[in-house]
C-alpha cells in the first residue's frame, strides 16, 4: 500500500484536462456556469452568420486565394485587413468599458506565448492554404456548396492534426 | 434579389467577419477558432491514449456547433441564395488554362479536385497533401486564421502577427515557387 504511494508520489505531476486542453490552442474556454447542451445552438447559429460570410466574402474561393497569393486582387487583403480592424476596435471596446457576457460573466482574452511552432508551423499550414484554397474554416464551407471532395481534403486536415499529436513532443517548439 | 447572388465587397464582407470575434466573446467568452475543431474531433474520435488529445472535448463542443453552423451557412448561401462566384482575374484565367484548367464556376477547380482526379498524382497531392499540411501547420502553429489572424490580432497577440506572417510566406512560396510544378504533373 505505502510502495503504491510513493510511486504515485513520483510520477511526474499529471498535467490537468484545462492544461491539455490549453496546448497550441487559441480558443480556451472554461466557463463556471453550466448550462443544458442545447445552449450551444447559439454557437451554430452564430456558425451559420459565420458561413453565409464565407461565401459571400468568396474567402472559401480556391481562385480568389491565388489572386492573393499572385498579387493580382485586393480583395483578400481588404477583408482580412478591414476584419481585423473590426476586431481591435470591438476587443478594445470590451476592454474599456469591462463589458460582460449575456451571462454576465466578466470577458476573457486568451494572451499567446511566442513559441517556434508558430513559424514552422506557420509555414507548413500557408503551404497548405495556397494548394487547397482553403483554410479550416472554408473546408466546412466548400462541402456545404455540395463539393463532397473536400471531405477528402478535410479528412487529410484532421489525419495531418492527429500526426502533429502524435509528434508533438518531438518537434521543436 | 442581386445582393444574394452577388459576392460582396471587401468593405462589407470584412468588417461582418471581424464582428464574430465581439459576438462569440459576449455569447459565452468563446475565442473565435476553427482549426481546434479538429483537434476536438481527433479528441472524440481517435485519441489513442496520445496525451495531445486526453482532455474533455465535451467542454469544448461549442467549437463542433460552430463549425456545423458553417456547413449550413455556406449551404444556405449556395442552393438558397444561388451565389454566384465572381470574375477570375485575366491573369489567372490565362495562366490556369496552361494547366488545363478552365471551370470556374464553383469554389475550387474541378480539374484538379474532383473524385476522378482524386487518383491522379496532381489531384492525390494537392487534395490529400494540401489537406494533410493545413491540419499539421495549424495546430502546430497554435492556431489558423481565424484564431491567430483575425482573434489573435484583434487582441494585439504579437505571436499572432508572427503566425500570420508566416501563413502569408509559405502561401506566397506555394502559389508562386512550387504550385506551377504540382499543377504541371
């Protein structure tokens, strides 16, 4: 019984679920509140707004990727650039005026630590977006315009995150 | 109903774009991301005892509902709104139709993606292999474009300008330096 103990005691501390969950990932959300599961269709609802702007904005265009990538259009960069503006206005609003959730929770911002991964793997995925035309977002997008061959390109996406997993601890970081 | 059908322009597609980072922060403190989403679905369907992905994805579901969400947005804006795809530059159409590529009617060349180019090498390649890089360099990166260049620059995340360079280096490598080879095979 006490063996037991101090082997436990040994081991390297076990990382917490919120520490995994933290890993190379943007989007952290730890919540006090519990709420029935259906509180989520908000979030596909908010999806949808999402998707229908993907489309309009042509983002999820294959073509319009190359026309950035050749320099041959602004349209990317001025959605990008005008997306990001609104962004730094409206976190910068939430941050002024402490504003709160519709919950009223106080507002949470994920801060980044510079880490290698962000240049290596910064290059690899703009290697990647330059041949599929698509980031992930547009991925669900492209097979909702009823394209069933970008399953085939998502399902590879999320094979290539499941071997970044499995590596993980061997590449430099 | 043109506005519909019309792509939309720039300075009204954007700034909607950059309104979901505010919306998804006051509807529950959510970081506007995508690619965790794979993450979350290698979590739930595969994680193989792999510590990367030993975690409770069920506290991240939000994120599956979201992209679910952008499925049905984008079919909405397609077989309901009948958008219709905007020009090609000139220059593009010219130089793609050296690689034997002339349709521009959906989202994406269906003479390179398509089920029957799929056991093509040029089609393997740049469906499967595009594929496969967009899922590693993301998560490696800690983040797509949506996490690093619209949420991570809206907060002033200086890591996030560095990811975001570096999306923009290695797109301009491909599209440039190494793409007229793939489309070549």
């Amino acid at each position: 019984m006490s063996m037991k103990t101090i082997e436990t005691n040994t081991l390297e501390p076990v990382n917490t679920d919120f520490e995994v969950r933290s890993l190379d990932a943007m989007c952290i959300n730890e919540s006090e509140l519990k709420h029935p599961w259906w509180y989520n269709f908000k979030y596909a609802a908010m999806g949808m707004f999402f998707g229908i702007i993907l489309i309009k904005s042509e983002v999820v265009s294959w073509f319009r990727i190359q026309e950035m990538f050749r320099l041959e259009s602004f349209h990317m960069y001025g959605v990008i650039g005008s997306a990001v503006v609104t962004g730094i206005i409206s976190v910068w609003l939430i941050k002024r005026f402490k504003v709160k959730t519709i919950y009223g929770e106080p507002i949470l911002l994920p801060t980044k630590k510079f880490n290698k991964g962000q240049i290596f793997g910064g290059l690899i995925f703009g290697l990647g977006w330059a041949i599929t035309g698509a980031c992930p977002g547009p991925l669900f997008a492209q097979i909702g315009t009823g394209l069933t061959i970008v399953f085939v390109t998502l399902f590879s996406a999320i094979a290539g995150t499941w071997v970044y997993g499995l590596i993980r601890e061997r590449l430099p970081h | 109903m043109n506005i519909l059908q019309q792509p939309w322009p720039w300075y009204v597609a954007g700034p909607l774009i950059g309104l979901t980072v505010p919306a998804l922060l006051l509807l529950g403190n959510k970081a506007f991301g995508i690619s965790s989403s794979l993450r979350h679905i290698c979590a739930a369907c595969l994680p193989a005892s792999i510590p990367f992905f030993s975690y409770d994805w069920k506290k991240e579901i939000w994120n599956l509902f979201f992209v679910a969400g952008i499925f049905g947005g984008a079919a909405l804006a397609w077989f309901v709104f009948h958008h219709q795809p905007g020009a090609v530059d000139p220059r593009l159409v010219a130089d793609l139709q050296h690689y034997g590529i002339n349709s521009h009617s959906s989202f994406i060349p269906k003479e390179v993606f398509s089920w029957k180019e799929l056991l093509t090498p040029r089609g393997a390649i740049m469906t499967i292999g595009g594929g496969f890089l967009v899922g590693f360099g993301t998560r490696y990166a800690g983040g797509c474009t949506s996490g690093h260049s619209i949420m991570g620059l809206s907060n002033l995340q200086w890591p996030s300008l560095v990811a975001t360079i570096c999306f923009m280096a290695g797109g301009f490598i491909m599209a440039n330096l190494i793409l007229p080879f793939i489309l070549n095979l």
